[in-house]
C-alpha cells in the first residue's frame, strides 16, 4: 500500500443507515493457523480481507500450504506442510503471528520463528506461551532474536494454569493440545468469543475440547485432524466501531451479520451514556442517539466478558464531546492511549497519566491533520473526525487497514463524507 495515501474527512455527517459487519481478525487469525493442523482442504468462510489475513495466507504458504481466496471464502489445503519456520519479514508484518506457533509445532514437532519483540502497545511478551509448551514437552530455546521449539517425543498433555487468561497463549495451547498425547487443561484459561470459535472449528476437524468459554478448558488429544467448513465469527470490535460512530454524530445505525451477545459489556455504556440499543435476532443490533451524550461510569478494561481493550479507544473518542468527565483505566496494555495526544488536536479534553485517562467532555471538535499510531487508535480517530466541525485528514492507514475492510466505503455507505486520497 501506498504510505502516503490519507483519509479526508468532512465532519459533522449524520451516520444513518444499514451497515454489515465483517469477519473477525482476532478469529480468522488462530483459525488460519488452526488449519494447519488439518490433513487436507478446510473451508474458511467470511474471512475478513485484511492485511493481516493475507500476512497470515503468506506464512501458510511459505509452510507448503496451498491457500486461496474467493470472495469472503479462503481455503487452505494443508495436505503437504512441509516448512516449519516462520520467515522474519513474515513475522514482523504481523506480531500476532506467533498464534502459528502451538499449530506448526504440533504438525510438524518442530517450529522456528523470529521473536515478536515490542509492537505499538508496549512490550508484548511472550512468556504464557513459551511456558505451557514446555510444560507439554517442548524444548524452546531463545538465541539471536529466535525462537527454536521442537518436541522430540511428541508434545505432551499437561495442566496448565495461566497467571493472567492471554488470549494468544490460550490459542497456541489449544492448538498444540488438540493433537498431543493425552489430556490438557487450561486454567484461567481466557474467555473470548475467539475462543470459543477456533474450539469449534477445532472440534469440527476431529479434535476433543470442552469447556471452551469457561475459565477451564480440557482438550483430549487425538492423533489427527481431519479438515472441515467454518464460518468466521463476525468482528465485535468493528461492530463497536461502527456503533461508535453512530453514537458520535447522533445518528441511527442497524448492523447486520453482528452477534450482540459478544458485545454485552460496550452496549451497556453506549445504553448508561443515553443510546438506544434494540437487539432484533437474527445478527441484527439497532441504534440512535439523537440527544446530548452523558459521560458514562468509569470505564476499566478487563478481560471477556469485561469492557474490551480493543474497544477502549473508540470511546475514549465517544467520551470527547459526551457531557461531564469520563475516567478510563486501561488494565490489559501499557502505551494503549496514543490516539489521546492527536484526539486533543481535534480540541479534545484529555489527561493521561499511567494507565488513567480522564476524558472532560467538550461542546464540539474541529478537523485536524491526524496520525494513527496503531490499528484501533487509528480507528478511534477516523470516528472522532466524523464529528468535527470542517476537514480532517489521517495518515497512518497501514494500521487502519490491519483491521478494517475499507472502512471509508463502509462510512460513506451510511452517510459520511469520507474518502481516500
Ligand atoms: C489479543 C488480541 C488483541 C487484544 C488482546 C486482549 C489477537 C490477534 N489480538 O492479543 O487485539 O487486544 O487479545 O484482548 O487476537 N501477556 C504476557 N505474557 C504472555 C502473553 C500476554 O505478559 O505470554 C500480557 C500482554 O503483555 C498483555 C496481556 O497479557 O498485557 C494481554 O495479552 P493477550 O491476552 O495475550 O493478548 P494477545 O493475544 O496478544
């Protein structure tokens, strides 16, 4: 893509309209790699088309995978793997790619891949994950950047307990159980609706999980996996932006292809802030907020079913011209309010200090030029921008990208003036 392209908003349009929400990133992801694990052709079905998603058909590829696309649909013939490293660019397009490690190990009983390092929201340690695979039998060592994992008599069933539910160790553990000798059980396991979607694909291919939801996960290995057909949970973190964005210019917005059981925790404040919110059945979510916003009770992040980190900064925006002071405490990442410094460049009110940002509500905001750091910040200002008053312009569309399928033809679909130059 070309890094100089921007997004150029004229603010103050309504969001009104019908919007149908896409595939899940965080669950197209692990299924990906889930399907390694599988001897032959599964079926992925609305598979957001994502950069991340192609990064992680390329590494699918690279590990002798045959991986194509039509439409919503990827299909990944797992029949022939023959690699089992991941190559260092590969990695660093994606540091969620570490998610291919429990699969390729668990396939090929080896695995090698360049260390995630740090990315835009502080230290991402991988610590979980090394830890309860060498509680299942892997040997893992660490040098020049690498990670070398290999199980040389197979990996091994094991009760493992988390000291915080990480959505990524709960993955690679799933993944290299799914196949291993014996019983594994994941305590503290996390809770997220991603999850419970890579255990049912997983489930579908043969492999024996319960509990999957639950803060206890038990998964009986089986020798091997057979392929299947799955569709993609739909993303509740772009569903949450696109409320969001409704919220923000006091529109009226119905989302298709949506599940609001998965987004609970966010519709219960957009509901405390004065939205109305009607749930139709059938992936179908309702709402408007045609008054003046009230500031919502402090909101803390947490993991599923708690207010979502990811989802965070969409209403750090939302709170920017809510009335009254909004308190956020951040507990999942460090560093995750760098959209607040270029929110304040649209006459947002904000103090970080740590892990707090206090968010004073202001009468209006007014465009600005804007430059997104990381994926949902970048989100956070696009929807800010629709709110202010005159032209805004964002930079920083690589991140935007990560986790948006086009999201200006989205928003110009129900009624914004958005484009891309
Ligand atoms: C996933 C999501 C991300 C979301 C996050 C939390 C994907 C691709 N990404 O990221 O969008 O924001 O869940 O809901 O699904 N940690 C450790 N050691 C570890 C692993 C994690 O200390 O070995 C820490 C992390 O630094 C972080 C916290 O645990 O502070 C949460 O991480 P985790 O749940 O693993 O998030 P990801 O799987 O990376």
């Amino acid at each position: 893509m070309d890094n100089r392209q921007v997004l150029v908003v004229n603010g103050g349009k309504r969001i009104e309209g019908e919007l149908e929400v896409h595939g899940a990133k965080n669950s197209a992801l692990p299924l990906l790699s889930a399907a390694v694990l599988a001897h032959g052709e599964s079926i992925l079905h609305n598979c957001p088309r994502l950069t991340d998603v192609d990064a992680a058909c390329r590494i699918l590829t690279c590990l002798g995978c045959r991986c194509s696309r039509s439409g919503s649909t990827v299909c990944v013939d797992a029949t022939n793997v023959s690699g089992s490293e991941i190559p260092e660019n590969l990695m660093r397009e994606m540091r969620s790619s570490i998610v291919f490690l429990g699969a390729v190990l668990g396939r090929t009983g080896r695995c090698r891949l360049s260390f995630p390092g740090g990315c835009e929201l502080g230290a991402r340690p991988i610590d979980l994950h090394v830890s309860a695979l060498r509680q299942m039998g892997a040997v893992i060592t660490e040098e020049h950047g690498y990670l070398s994992c290999s199980a040389p008599s197979g990996l091994k069933g094991a009760r493992i307990t988390l000291s915080f539910p990480s959505v990524g160790a709960t993955e690679n553990i799933l993944l290299a159980a799914a196949t291993a000798n014996g019983v594994t059980e994941i305590h503290n396991a996390a809770r997220e609706p991603e999850i419970c979607d890579l255990a049912e694909y997983l489930t579908k291919c043969g492999a024996k999980i319960s509990g999957a939801g639950d803060g206890v996960i038990v998964i009986e290995g089986t020798e091997r996996l057979e392929p299947s057909e799955h569709s993609v949970i739909p993303d509740r973190i772009v569903a949450g932006t696109y409320l969001c964005a409704a919220a923000i210019t006091r529109g009226e917005l119905i989302l298709t292809h949506c599940e609001p059981s998965h987004m609970t925790a966010f519709i219960q404040v957009l509901e405390a802030m004065g939205c109305r919110t009607y749930a139709y059945g059938g992936g179908k979510l309702f709402i408007s907020c045609k008054k003046q916003l009230s500031a919502p009770p402090t909101i803390r992040t947490m993991p599923y079913p708690g207010f979502p980190t990811d989802i965070q900064s969409l209403f750090t925006a939302l709170c920017a011209t809510a009335e009254g002071t909004s308190v956020f405490v951040e507990t999942i990442f460090e560093n995750r309010f760098r959209h607040a410094a270029e929110l304040m460049r649209l006459g947002a009110q904000i103090k970080v200090e740590g892990r707090v940002a206090i968010v004073e509500g202001v009468k209006s905001l007014s465009g600005a030029k804007l430059c997104a750091a990381e994926l949902r910040g970048g989100a956070a200002l696009v929807t800010a921008a629709l709110a202010a008053e005159g032209t805004s312009e964002i930079s920083g569309l690589c991140y935007i990208d990560r986790g948006y399928e086009s999201i200006e033809s989205a928003l110009r679909s129900v009624g914004a003036d958005i484009r891309r130059v």
